[in-house]
C-alpha cells in the first residue's frame, strides 16, 4: 500500500503546506511517541534539527505532541543527524527525532525517526505510525500528571565532536593538512570545523553562517562547485563538502576533482579490506552507484550488493548481511563499525586517514577507479503516472536494448522531489546521452499531453 505521509526517508515536504505542517507534525510526535511506549519508566525523546528557519515551526509542534503522549523531550538544536543516531543511545532514548530534509533547498522540510538502537524506522513501524495519524489518537493521550517535559540539554555538540574523533585511532593526527570544509549553513556548521581542528588539521571552513534561508543555497554536497574554488584558493589539500544535515559528504581533491560516494565507498572498502576490518566480503550500494564501483570490487574479489535508493534500505542489508561499509553514490557513507545511519564527517575521516597514512596527494589516494559513463537527467512531474503510458514503456524497453547486457538504465521517481530520475550507463558515453535523451523527451511528451 502506497504511504500517504512517509516516503524514503521519513516525512518530507514543502514547510507549512501538506504534509508538512505543524498540525501533523504534532500527531506525528503524538503517534510515535505512542508507538515507542514501553514500560513504566518515564519516557523520552532526543529531538534535533538542522538550520531551517521552519524548524522552530516544526520542532515546536512535535514537542506537544510528545509530551501529550507523556514523554520527555530533550531538544538537542541543530546537530547532525547522525549525531540524533547516535544521543538516542547514549541517552538511552525511546526515539530520536530529526527535523531536516537533508539538501532540499530551506523552504522544504522533513521528520527523520529514529527507533531506541539508533536505526531508522522499518516500513512496517512507519506504517503503524502513519495509520495513527488520520485517527483520533488524543484518546490513547496521557493523562494530566503524566504529561511529558521540554528541556534544553547542554554539551550534546561536545559529545558528538569526542565520539567523531573516536573513529580514528588515537595515534592518528591530520597535522600538516590544510582541509576546507564546506558546512553547508547547516547542521554542522559548529562541530565539523571542529572536529577538523582538533585533530590537527589547518581548516578553512566555509558556508558556516546559516540564517535560517541559505541552507544548501549554492553550497554543500549538491554544489561542490564553490568548495572547488576555495581549494585551489587556498591551495588546500582536500575539501569536505557536507549536506544541510550533514549525513552524505562528497570531496575534492587538491586539483578540485570532486570524489562521489562511490569513489569514497571504493577507497575505505580496499583500505579496511587489506586490513582485514571489512566484513561480510563486500559493500551495499544502490542501483544508482557507477558500474565502475562494481568492477573495482570484483578485482578484489569483493561483492557489490545493490539495493532500491535510501540509505535505510543500505543498512537494512548490511545488517542482514553482516557488511560493515555501504552508501550511495550522492554521498551517504555507512560504516556500521560506528554508527547506525550515514555519517559524513566520520565517511570523510576515515578518507583522510587514508591520504596521511599513504602521505600522497588526494588525487592519488582517492581515485581508484575510472567511472563508467553514466547520465542521470531529472524530469518535473506534477502528478498522474507517465511511467506507465504505453509511448514511456516503449522509449524504456527500447532503451534497455540499446545498451545491452554491457550496460544499465534505472527509471525511478524520486522518494523525496516531484521527479522522475533517469540514469543509464555504459562504456559508450554517446549511446548513454541518446538513450537518457530519448526516454527523458518520451517522459516529457507524455506529461505534456496528460
């Protein structure tokens, strides 16, 4: 059944307009902070947010409405959303609570829940929730001395700077790095610089003055250009460019070649893999990583298993499988040895630690393979179903033979925008354009006349 709230990650949408308003957020507080009752101590919720200026909006809401449902709220800020995976069982939480919608530009947000282990919620909890929301849950409501409290907790940022640090060993040191890191005005503005500073590294932090309104605004993971610019400015060794929430991270090197997720997924999977620390023989990717991830892994005779897109069905397999390293090519790096969800800043860590044990430029250490050539192109959609119009299938079954059994072509609606992506790969980089432009104008053609 299709979800009329939640999508791949979480609820996300258009601030103050269905189906992100504050009167669902508060029955979304009201239903899960119902759902995750268990027991009789007193419960509570780690609740944190990104810069948006919205969130004031939404965190307001969902603090009634846990509270209605008699538990504590302890509001973190704005703090990464790893680092809500992470509080939630340091503070021996009931749930986590994130309010971002991740790099969407400031006017959209979103409802990322986390369960009491840290993970995102399955589908059949999010389900449960979302059957709440449409009922009169206020008569499951506590009563009035069992109301929940609000409170604001102190040091949440310290505690995320030492755990991000902990990753690497102790011995480590990233002394002699010039690093720019591009906050994207978001959620880790504070802590990412820091971090970077503590362990050593000369940091020239950029995009770190959020005002509510810039947020992923020409910045961030989605635009790495500036981050680029700023490299070769400063003549810096690497850049770290985060997202508004700071769980994906893509990078550049000292030349301003941008390293994607694959080619970050690539590097620490080799790198733990002749260490002997990479688990379960492979990594989880989605069905949008480069066919060129593939190829490197299987030269080292590893696995790629792939999964639909979300970095909640990656961990779902890592876990199923017992793989400690997964992502998606966007950015989200998931290395389950220390966190529970994607962690960008820790990804990156663990990238640079690469670059100063091998003591080699950045372009040296962190291109291991030749990307195949891949077009993805995004089509705007405002409803109706065009995939499934007869001219579509037609373009998309035309497509798929073009490119043959040496190729890939994945058609999918966005789980988080009104598009439609289309991304194909092959080692012709001409019949890959063709093919894309082809199935996009068939898309386009069949939107129009709807």
């Amino acid at each position: 059944m299709a979800k009329k709230y939640f999508g791949t990650d979480g609820i996300r949408g258009r601030a103050n307009r269905f189906p992100m308003t504050a009167e669902i957020a508060m029955k979304v507080g009201m239903a899960a902070g119902l759902s995750f009752q268990n027991g009789s101590h007193r419960h509570r919720v780690v609740l944190g947010k990104d810069t948006r200026l919205s969130g004031y909006m939404i965190e307001n809401a969902l603090v009634s409405g846990f509270c209605a449902a008699g538990m504590d709220v302890f509001l973190l800020g704005p703090i990464p959303t790893p680092a809500v995976a992470m509080l939630v069982r340091s503070l021996r939480a009931d749930i986590g609570v994130m309010i971002s919608a991740s790099h969407n530009p400031y006017y959209d947000n979103g409802i990322k829940l986390f369960g009491p282990d840290g993970y995102k919620l399955s589908d059949k909890i999010e389900g449960r929730i979302e059957a709440m929301l449409d009922k009169e849950v206020e008569l499951a409501l506590a009563d009035n001395g069992a109301l929940g409290r609000a409170k604001r907790v102190d040091g949440v940022h310290d505690r995320y700077i030492e755990f991000a640090k902990r990753t690497l060993p102790r011995s480590m040191s990233l002394s002699g790095l010039r690093i720019v890191v591009d906050c994207a005005n978001g959620a880790a503005y504070k802590v990412a610089p820091a971090v970077l500073w503590e362990l050593g590294a000369e940091v020239v932090a950029i995009h770190d003055e959020p005002n509510g309104v810039n947020i992923n605004e020409d910045c961030g993971s989605t635009h790495p250009l500036s981050l680029a610019r700023k490299v070769h400015e400063v003549r810096a060794d690497v850049g770290i460019a985060l997202d508004g929430d700071a769980d994906r991270v893509v990078m550049v090197d000292e030349k301003g070649t941008m390293i994607d997720g694959d080619q970050i997924m690539a590097l620490i999977a080799e790198s733990w893999h002749q260490t002997g620390r990479l688990s379960g023989g492979g990594v989880v990717a989605t069905i949008m990583s480069n066919l060129g991830l593939e190829r490197f892994l299987n030269d080292l005779k590893l696995d790629l298993h792939r999964v639909k897109v979300g970095d909640r069905y990656v961990v779902e397999r890592m876990r199923a499988n017992g793989l400690n390293v997964g992502g998606e090519q966007s950015g989200h790096v998931v290395l389950s040895d220390f966190s529970t969800t994607g962690d960008g800043l820790v990804a990156a860590l663990q990238v640079l630690a690469c670059i100063k044990r091998q003591n080699k430029p950045a372009s040296e250490v962190c291109k291991k393979f030749e990307p195949v050539p891949q077009l993805l192109k995004n089509v705007r959609v405002s409803g109706g179903a065009p995939l499934e119009t007869a001219p579509v299938k037609a373009a998309i079954a035309e497509g798929e033979a073009r490119l043959g059994t040496g190729g890939r072509l994945v058609i999918r609606p966005s789980g988080t925008e009104p598009l439609i992506r289309v991304m194909a790969e092959a080692d012709d980089s001409a019949l890959v354009e063709s093919v894309v432009d082809d199935i996009v104008m068939a898309i386009s053609n069949s939107k129009n006349a709807a």
